[in-house]
C-alpha cells in the first residue's frame, strides 16, 4: 500500500544526491587520458591474503541467452581443470564443417582474464587516486609483461611484486583501430620501494609493521578468482545452450550432471585443449623469515614460481 503521508511531509534529504562510492577498480582508458592517451605509474603490490594468488587467473565466457537477451560473464571451469560444457561446444563447433555451425562458437568463446593490486604513484587524470591501493584487472598484453619480468629469456629476473626492490611500472594506452592499445607500457628502470603517506618504506621493524596494516586495507581480490557455478549460474548456462544450440536442452542437462559428477570426484580430469602452462622448478632453498608477522610476504620468490631470484624481500634484515 503506497505511504500517502509522504508526499505531504517533503523534506530536503529526500532530494540529496546519493553519494558515490570510492572505486577501488582502477581502469585506465585511452579514452580518458589526455589527446587520446592515458598515462599513469603504478607499482605491483602482493596479496597478503595469499601472496600466490598475486595475480588472478581465469577463462571466463561472455553469454547472451538469444530468448531473452539476457547477458552475463560466466567463469569457465576449465579455469580449475575440470569438464567444461563451454569449452566443449566451442571446440565441437570450431572443428565443424558446417559454416553455420562454425559461427555458433563464437556464442562460447573465452577470455582469458586477469587481475592484481596496484599502488598509484602517479596518475595526472584522476590525482585523488595518488597513494592507493586498487585491483587492475587487465588482460594477457600486460600479464605478459609481468611474466617476462619474473621469467626473462634473458637477464637476471626481477619480482614486481617485491616491496621493496619492485620497479614501477608506465601505464601508457593509446587508441589503435578504436581500441585500447598496450604496447607502450613498461617496467621502468629503477627500483623503489613501497610508500606510504608519500614516505618510502625502509627495512625496519616499525616499517614492516606499517607495510602489513597498509596492505591489509587492499581491495579483496577474492571476487576475481573463480568462481563456482551456483544454480542460478547452471540454469543460466542451460538456457543459454537450449535456445543457441540445436537440441541444446538435452546436452545441457547431460552436461550439468556430468559436470556435477567431475567436481565431486577427488581430483578432476584436465582438458587437453587447455595447453598448460609450463611449470617452473621448485625452489632448491628456504630463507630465513625475518619477521613472523609478515607471513610469507617474506618468500614472494616461491610465490611467483622460480628458484632463481637474488633479491630476497628481507634478505637484509
């Protein structure tokens, strides 16, 4: 029943703004940079929720039920090695010699995405941003990027991650064919080490303990992991399956059970049309953490997959 006695009792809270949330997405566009380019200077911070997951991985699949028009991004479970009904039909249909059936894997198709905590060093288009920390989420150029630093072809690797030997990194995008073009950004030269409040960090204790309750206030980096399909999600996708694909209903109800038998088994198959990515050797030696409260913040060398970095994060201490 509607309240009546409101429009009577106006008051002028009533007309306020809602205010705006701050963001803690940063999301650099050519768009909004000044004469077509974005530039900014960021540096690489880890997760101190799990400093493995520094960098977050996923297949993810951009679905349009044609029924409905309804469209969402739905995280693909090859991402965590097990049967994938995405995958599947994107492939059966890639490999067809039907051309109609050809174009229906472009409804499957998948991204592969990205994403990790950044400081703002510098950022002329939004200043307000200077001193934060932020999730980029971003694609394979920059992933690349940060993957030939930490496993260079040659040269001594280096951990962008690392708090206090990590380099900053140009964020510079331009337009190329109307879309955002990466090519420009890089690590620059020199190390530096992480600030705050506009204070280099130095290696002390009262310093470490400022370092840990700064990385504590990070944006949570959880929500860009993988994420399981619940029943709305399989519901979604089924319906997505049954009116894009011809006897789409049946192979997805087979599908869902399926799947449901795979993630309930003790470990699930990989699918092999996923190329792995290589693994690199475990680390031969564990050093010293010389500070229990920073966890293994102290060991990003183990984190990031290779034996044969120099620069430990405390190593000094």
């Amino acid at each position: 029943m509607e309240n009546l006695n409101d429009i009577f009792n106006l008051s002028l809270d009533d007309f306020k703004e809602p205010e705006k949330k701050p963001t803690s997405i940063f999301k650099p566009d050519a768009n909004n940079g000044k004469d077509g380019v974005y530039k900014a200077v960021v540096r690489f911070l880890p997760w101190h929720k799990d400093v493995k997951k520094s960098i977050m991985k996923k297949w993810s699949c951009w679905l349009t039920n044609p029924a409905t028009d309804e469209s969402k991004m739905v995280d693909c479970p090859s991402t965590v090695g097990q049967k994938s009904i995405l995958q599947d039909l994107f492939w059966k249909f890639k490999k067809s010699d039907s051309v109609a059936e050809q174009k229906l894997a472009d409804n499957f198709s998948r991204r592969q995405r990205f994403a990790a905590l950044v400081q703002i060093i510098k950022d002329d288009n939004s200043p307000e941003n200077v001193g934060k920390i932020m999730v980029w989420p971003f694609g394979v150029k920059i992933y690349n990027k940060l993957q030939a630093e930490m496993k260079p072809e040659f040269g001594k690797p280096h951990i962008p991650f690392d708090l206090f030997e990590g380099k900053p990194f140009l964020v510079h995008i331009s337009k190329v064919a109307g879309y955002n073009n990466y090519d420009n950004c890089r690590f620059l030269d020199e190390k530096m080490a992480v600030s705050i409040d506009g204070k280099a960090m130095e290696k002390t204790q009262e310093d470490l303990t400022k370092i840990k309750a700064f990385l504590e206030t990070s944006p949570d980096l959880a929500s860009y992991d993988y994420q399981s399909w619940d029943q709305p999600t399989e519901e979604f996708v089924n319906a997505v399956i049954a009116n894009t694909v011809p006897g789409g209903r049946m192979v997805a109800t087979a599908e869902s059970v399926n799947r449901k038998s795979v993630s309930e088994a003790p470990s699930a198959a990989v699918i092999t049309s996923i190329p792995a990515e290589p693994v690199a050797p475990a680390a031969t030696s564990s050093l010293p953490n010389p500070t229990a409260d920073l966890g293994d913040l102290s060991n990003l060398d183990d984190d990031f997959g290779s034996s044969n970095f120099d620069d430990e994060l405390y190593s000094s201490l």
